[in-house]
C-alpha cells in the first residue's frame, strides 16, 4: 500500500482506539476501532502554528558593556526575549529556512515579543538607525518587515502580529494611537501584503515588563481596545482582532501583574474575534532556580501531571470566552516547554513529547490553533538557530502536518500511566483514521489497530539528543535540503508495537469511518 509521505525518545508509543472506543485486551494491549470513533470537534486548517519574534527579525546589537560584567558575558544572553546572541537579523530569505517552512504549511506565522511593544518602525529606505529614538528600543526597518511579507507569502503562511504600545505611541490621555502602526498597515498594503489578525499588545497581564504606562490596568486596556478596533475598522477592516493574549506560568498566579478576567473585563468591554492567551508549563533554568515552584527538569518533563498542565490554561479562557466573547475561536498564541528561551532539553527529544501531546490534548479540548515558540531561536526554536538544522520538534511537526487531518475525533478514556492516544480523520479522509499516541512509559505498549495500517514511529538514541529516527531511520535532510521521504511501516492486520519512550504516528486508511469521508 502506497504511502503519502513517500512522495515528497523520551516519551511516546502507539495508543488504541477502542470499540468503546479503547477496550484493553491485555494489561499492556489496546484494541482499537477507528471506525467507531465520533467527531468530536474541528481544528483549523492552520493548527499547528509557530511564532517568529521580532528581536530576532530585527536583531539584538550589543549593549554598552557593564563595568561589573563578567568576562565573557553577553547581556542579550540574560533577558528572556533573547537567550541568544542576535547580532545579525534573521535571513528569511534562507533557501534552507524557506524550504523547512514551506513544508508545514498551511500555517500562521506571528512575529511579536516583549520587543514588539516598543519597536519603531523606520518608514524610508535609509540604512537601520544605528540606536532606537527616544521612547523606542528596537528598530525594524522597511526592507525587515518586507522579508516577514515575502517570508509568509512564500511558505503559506498568514500573518498575525502585534504592535508599539509603549508611552511614545500615547496621547496626552495615555491611550493608545496608531502613531507606529499606521506607517507600518500603509507600508504592507504597498507592497501587498496582508496582516490577517493581530493582537494589540504582547502579554498585556505583564504591563510593567511590556512597556505600558505606569499604573496600567484593566480599564485601561479596555480604552486602548476601542482605539484600536476604531484604527482598525479605518485602516485594516479584514483584520482579525485577537486577545487579550495574557500569559499563563505554570498555572500559578503572577503577583502584582493582571489576569485575563481583568483584561476582559473592562468598560466599555473588549471585543474580540479570536480569544488568545500564552502558555508555558515552566520557566527555564537559566531564568528561575531549582525546586521553585515554576522550575523544571528533564524527568519532570516525561511525567503525566507535566503534560496536563496545557488543560488548566484554556479551559480557564474557554470559561471567559463564554462569558465575553461567545462562539469566538481560541488560539493559543504562544506556548513552548518553558518560557526564557527554553530549557537546554528544549532542543532535544524530551520535549518531543510535550510538543505533539500537547497538539492532540489541545485539539480534544476545543482548541482552534496552536503557535509554537519558536521556529527558530533559543533553545526552543524548531530549527537550529545558526544552521537551521531540523531539530526533534521539527520531525514531528512535519508528520503532524501531514499525517493529522482538521476532524478530531473521540478516543473513549483509558488510563494507562505515560501512554496518551488522540485520534483525527486523516488528511485524505475517505473513511481514514490517524492514530497519534505518545508513550511516556519504559515499557514496550500493543496497539490493535484492527486493520491493516501504516505506523510512523520517532525514536532517539539519547532522549536529551538531537538525533531521531523514524522507523530506525535516522532523519536528516539530503542534499540541496531536501527533505528525505518519510516512509511508514506497513503493519498487517494491525498489530501495532509501540516501543518505550517512542511516538506513533498510526494511519489506518481502510477504517471506514463515516465522520472522515
């Protein structure tokens, strides 16, 4: 049986869909029956997302040195929109970076950031400001905006951003005008581009760090809501707005700072058309120290509770979405392993787990898009920041892409410890049924699949490296970045083995489901 990928581990195995829909046979043996698996809901076309942050289009030149510095140091290394040197802006005009893009699309591409609430937008075709004006701290030029425009156009992807909201974009009331984004909506339409969504602000329940006037709060934003939508309705009418796109840590509260229900709540009321918030389960090494209650390790990310953590954060924003802005969509705007740049394993296949975990959690529970931090920068980045090499996450993304249909469909329940099983019709439909399971677990699981099926299985050598394979195979690109023909083991009858610490990847085309022609 052909395959459609032919043409062009620390965690994860193979799960069964049950005949209610997962039947255990054995202790450790699932029975599957994809034919008999509801719809239980949508996912859109664009699900799997990713972000590009502004400091890394426009680059991060060196701060002053700091007398007390120490040898070797790199201030750009210690905040958390950086984690990496950036010195030079990010060329997307790369034929590797293009061509690993391209292969995940459809997509949205967002390019915001802490830098993005303060950014000046440079309108001429003179050469980049060497310093920011007063009030701004970075510089995004005419011919770096235009490489996001033709970057998006070239891979499929539709654009979502935010913009300056710091105190130099203020009137004398503090509220909000378009003083940079107007330059920046006129510069896109000449060069027919497109912004199809945009949230105003970057993590606005962190104003202070943001960059928003001191004393900022709920009512405030509420004002610079209808600023906005009113610059909007003028000047991009198409334009979906997005928000309140809050950041969530860890589940725990940020003291000090607001909530989404503050940001919701104001008067007059935001109105939005997608509900947005960011997540992330913990916060990296380099940025909170161990055994604090938003740290992590490699073994902790391998863990059920680990992995459950994404539920929290968008059940609490369907509630509000509920109750301020029913039937809107939710995206999850930006999410990763954890938050300052990843944790070092963030590049590695420990968080392989997470990643396409938390994909098929989030899509059960009503989510719509899911953006990934980062494609490329800190730890956490899909692709090697210096080479644009294929990291674990990559892999996965890709057979997601294009293995893993829009119609989500219900598995039953069945507890297994580290074995997770999500279940969509498959991109071609015609009755097919996608099977993704992750084994967290160091024993080897059974799948009956209950008909002949095509099983892609990432494997690592080390689960805190950077080689995978998918069925013993290890993946790298060819020459000239070609992306090499990810062939599926074909499994009659079903009998599917999912090793330890593996991720499955599992088509069975002859399930003649009725929600999947």
């Amino acid at each position: 049986m052909s395959s459609p990928l032919s043409r062009p581990t620390a965690l994860a195995s193979i799960f069964a869909l049950a005949v209610s829909p997962c039947v255990p046979v054995n202790a450790r043996d699932f029975i599957a029956a994809p034919a008999k698996m509801p719809r239980i809901g949508e996912i859109d076309a664009r699900y799997q997302a990713y972000n590009l942050d502004l400091i890394a289009i426009t680059g991060m030149p060196p701060p002053a040195a700091k007398p007390d510095a120490k040898e070797g140091s790199d201030a750009r290394v210690d905040t958390v929109m950086s984690g990496v040197k950036l010195e030079r802006p990010l060329d997307l005009y790369n034929r590797r970076i293009r061509t690993l893009a391209r292969a995940l699309g459809p997509a949205y591409l967002r390019t915001s950031g802490t830098s993005a609430n303060s950014v000046f937008f440079q309108d001429d075709d003179k050469p980049v400001l060497a310093s920011p004006p007063t009030g701004y701290n970075t510089v995004l030029s005419r011919a770096q905006w235009k490489g996001v425009i033709d970057f998006a156009r070239a891979v499929d992807a539709k654009l979502l951003m935010s913009f300056t909201v710091n105190s130099a974009v203020r009137d004398a009331k503090g509220t909000w005008t378009p003083l940079q984004a107007a330059p920046l909506a006129a510069y896109t339409r000449r060069i027919k581009g497109e912004i199809d969504a945009a949230e105003l602000f970057n993590e606005p329940n962190l104003p202070n760090y943001g960059g928003a006037p001191k004393g900022y709060d709920g009512a405030w934003f509420a004002r610079d809501q209808v600023a906005f939508r009113a610059f909007a309705a003028r000047t991009l009418p198409k334009m979906k707005i997005v928000g309140p796109g809050d950041v969530v840590v860890a589940n725990l509260p940020l003291p000090g700072n607001l909530t989404a229900a503050d940001l919701l709540a104001g008067d007059p009321k935001p109105r939005f058309d997608v509900v947005s918030y960011h997540f992330y389960p913990a916060v990296a090494p380099r940025c909170a120290p161990p055994n604090t209650p938003v740290s992590t390790t490699p073994e902790l990310s391998m863990t059920d509770p680990w992995f459950a953590r994404t539920e929290k954060s968008l059940l609490d924003h369907k509630a509000l979405r509920d109750r301020y802005a029913p039937g809107a969509p939710i995206w999850n705007t930006e999410t990763a392993g954890a938050a300052c740049s990843g944790a070092p394993w963030s590049a590695t296949f420990v968080d392989t787990f997470r990643y396409v975990d938390q994909l098929g959690r989030l899509a059960k529970l009503g989510a719509s898009m899911v953006f990934h931090q980062t494609l490329v920068g800190g730890n956490y980045g899909l692709l090697e920041p210096e080479t644009f090499a294929p990291r674990p996450n990559y892999w996965a993304a890709l057979l997601w892409k294009r293995l893993v249909g829009t119609t989500v469909l219900g598995t039953g329940s069945f507890e297994t410890p580290g074995l997770h099983i999500y279940a969509h019709c498959s991109p071609q439909r015609k009755g097919g049924v996608t099977l993704v399971a992750v084994n967290a677990g160091r024993k080897e699981e059974a799948l009956q699949a209950g008909a002949d099926a095509q099983v892609y299985t990432l494997t690592a050598p080390e689960l805190q490296g950077k080689s995978v394979a998918l069925n013993g195979r290890t993946l790298e690109l060819g020459q000239g970045d070609r992306i090499p023909d990810l062939r599926p083991q074909l499994v009659a009858g079903g009998a599917v083995k999912l090793p330890a610490t593996s991720i499955s990847f599992v088509q069975v085309p002859g399930a003649q489901n009725p929600a999947c022609r």
